[in-house]
C-alpha cells in the first residue's frame, strides 16, 4: 500500500491578494481556520417569501404616514360634501355652506390625524391644531381658485371638482404639513453594534425595514466594560442590508477620531460624547466638511451645562438614558427623561433634534418626547420582533397601562 504523502513544513504559499498575512505565513489549524472563513462567509441567501416579506413591510413602514393621510383626507372631503349636500339647508348660499362643511371636515381629519396616524404627544396639541388649520384652509382655498378658473358655477358639478381639485394638490398638502404641522412623528432606530460577535443579518431578519434608521453602536476599551472586539464590517454589512436608511454611528470612544477615517463612506451621522478626549469642535468641523449630520451625547455623570456650548453647532443631542454604556438590557433612568423636558423647552431656539437611546421600550415611551428614539432588546428580544415595532409605535402617544 503506497504511504501517504508527508506534508511540507514550508510555509503555504499563495497569492497576497487571496490571504491576510498571517495566513500567508503559515496554514492556520482547524479552529481558526474555521474562524477565518465564517468571518469572512456571506449572509446566508434568504428565500423568495422571507425577501418578498422584507419588501413589504419595508414599503408600507416607510409610507404608513402617507397611506394614514391619503385615508383621512378622502373620509374628510367626503363628510364635508355630505354635509354640504344632505345636512346643511341648500337654500343657504354656497360660500356659506362650504365653509361649514370644510370647518367640520378640518376638525375630523386633525383629529383623526393626531390621535391614529401621527400620534401627536398632548403638550403639541394646540401648535399643530393651528398650523393645521392654516394649511387646510390654503389648500382649501387653491381649490377654489380653480374651480373659479373653470368659470363652471353649476351646483351639481361642485363635489366632483372638489374632489378632483383636492386630488391634483393633495400632495402639495401632504408636504407642507409632513414639514410644518407634523414635524414631531418619531423615528424610530434599531440598534446593532459594531462588534465582532454581533449577527447583523439575523437582525436584519427580524425587523427588516420596519424602522426609521440604523443606530450603529461602536464602543471600544475607552468606554465600555470588557466590551467585543470593534468589527467596522458590521458597520458596511448595515449599509449593505439598510441601503436606503439612514446609518447613526454613536462612538462609544474616548478617541473618536481613531475610528473616523474607515467609517466616514457608510455611515450618515456620527455621534460623539461630551467627555471624550478629542477636540468635539474639531469632529464636528470635519462631519460638517463631508456632509455628514452631527450629534453629541449626553449620559449619565455629564454636567447639563456642558451641552449650552455646542447646542448651535449640531444636528442631534442625544440623551443616553442607561447607566453602563454599551449594554443592552437595562432600566432608562429618570434622570434623562428629565433631560429630555428641559432641552425640549429649548430645542427650537437652537435647531437641534433630540434623539434618546437605552432602556426604550413600549411601557415608556410615552414619556419620552424625543422625535428620534433608539431601540435594541425590546424589539430583538421579543417573540415577534415585527410586532414590538408596531407596539412601541402605537404606545408612543397612547401610555401603556399601569398594573395595579
């Protein structure tokens, strides 16, 4: 029997372009070599259904708003001409009776608006009601300049030139009131870290694109308690899953600057914490030269008053509400959520968003009035992650009930 071949103790030669050094120089044993491949393996392909689910639900969470507005605006410009038509006397002049009917029309689509679509929080009630109004009435008003223009005074065509004219402009509407009325609707942020243990296309799996934007979270030695290795691949494979959501990079680091140059083309906002070493003006002038959004971070152990002096300078204050960064898991602490109602009473005067991260959860997120909010164990610990989305989404107007 011929005797098996003795294998070369010379290194395994091969191409720099195919091998990382290390494996140039010398084969690596099985473990490793096991390591080496599942790192650098694709995401397994998903099938045809779980793709087509993906797509579904990506499409209908990111126009849920639109869809919301394309219902109420129909049942409000039908309740307005059946009023117009069947309630109000027709022996009324026409002008009266459709500022009648378009008042009650208004008042049922706010309402329907702000409870069930948008989810307006009680302290922006008045606010929006008013700049509503003033919208509506501009709309309401461009309709009826051209139906003037028709010069067609014949009652019996009025309703259908409503509705068409209601139609050629409603999303001239929808627009000015996603900017102006309704600028406060959450946006809500999946968490996923960039480390070397963390399965981004299992994430991916669970919640497709059933949220607002990608919170990616990179925390090094510096700041977190014995924390995984910093994998920035995860970082691009979020890009790569999420192609048209925006990426939060929060840098969990007491030297962002280290990490910037590799996370600068997959990341869209960056996120830097007060008590970092590096100069926060300098990190903020460099996001700004590559027109990237900017934020600072707030956590517990910072002074409030450090914040006043970059309030003009960013996009984003984001209030870390856990008391060990880095960790899933924990209890947001009270402390924060006061924060959040302070820096609300300013936030107009200096032009920055909040954005609020740890501890969200549908039990509380009603008592947090940030427009951005950053959930992580509450939806991929869940049972049904899909349905933690929509619960915290519908929670965050609606408050959980206390038990007793």
């Amino acid at each position: 029997m011929p005797k098996r071949p003795v294998p070369s103790s010379r290194p395994f030669k091969t191409t720099s372009a195919r091998w990382p050094a290390s494996a140039r120089r010398r084969w690596p044993p099985k473990i490793a070599r096991q390591t080496f491949f599942k790192s650098r393996s694709r995401p397994k392909s998903r099938t045809t259904m779980q793709t087509l689910r993906h797509r579904f639900m990506t499409t209908w969470y990111r126009s849920r708003y639109l869809v919301g507005f394309i219902l109420i605006g129909f049942v409000s410009i039908c309740l307005e001409l059946a009023l117009m038509y069947a309630v109000i006397p027709t022996a009324w002049p026409r002008p009266l009776r459709a500022g009648l009917a378009l008042a009650c029309g208004i008042a049922v689509g706010y309402l329907l608006n702000a409870k069930l679509n948008f989810q307006v929080a009680p302290r922006y009630l008045a606010s929006t009601f008013m700049k509503y109004v003033a919208i509506s009435v501009l709309s309401f008003s461009l309709n009826m300049a051209v139906i003037y223009y028709l010069h067609d005074n014949n009652e019996s065509n009025y309703w259908w030139q409503r509705m068409a004219t209601a139609g050629v402009l409603f999303l001239f509407a929808y627009g000015l009131h996603r900017c102006f009325t309704f600028d406060q609707a959450r946006n809500l942020g999946i968490a996923v870290y960039a480390s070397a243990d963390e399965n981004v296309d299992a994430i991916f799996s669970a919640v497709g694109g059933s949220c607002d934007h990608i919170h990616v979270d990179l925390v090094d030695e510096s700041m977190g308690e014995n924390p995984a290795p910093v994998n920035l691949f995860k970082l691009r494979q979020a890009r790569q899953l999420w192609p048209s959501h925006p990426i939060a990079l929060h840098v969990m680091s007491s030297q962002p600057s280290r990490w910037l140059p590799a996370a600068w083309n997959d990341a869209d906002w960056f996120l830097f914490h007060l008590d970092c070493e590096d100069n926060l003006y300098d990190l903020i002038f460099a996001c700004r030269e590559r027109g990237k959004k900017v934020g600072i971070v707030w956590r517990l152990g910072n002074q409030q008053s450090q914040l006043m002096q970059y309030l003009p300078h960013v996009d984003f204050v984001m209030i870390l509400g856990i008391a060990k960064p880095g960790q899933s898991g924990q209890k947001t602490c009270p402390e924060a959520i006061d924060l959040v109602n302070v820096l609300n009473s300013v936030r107009n005067r200096y032009g920055f968003e909040l954005m609020f991260d740890g501890g969200v959860n549908s039990g509380n997120i009603s008592d947090i009035e940030a427009k951005y909010v950053v959930s992580a164990s509450a939806v991929l610990r869940a049972d049904n992650p899909l349905l933690a989305v929509h619960e915290i989404r519908r929670r965050s107007h609606f408050p959980a009930k206390k038990a007793a």
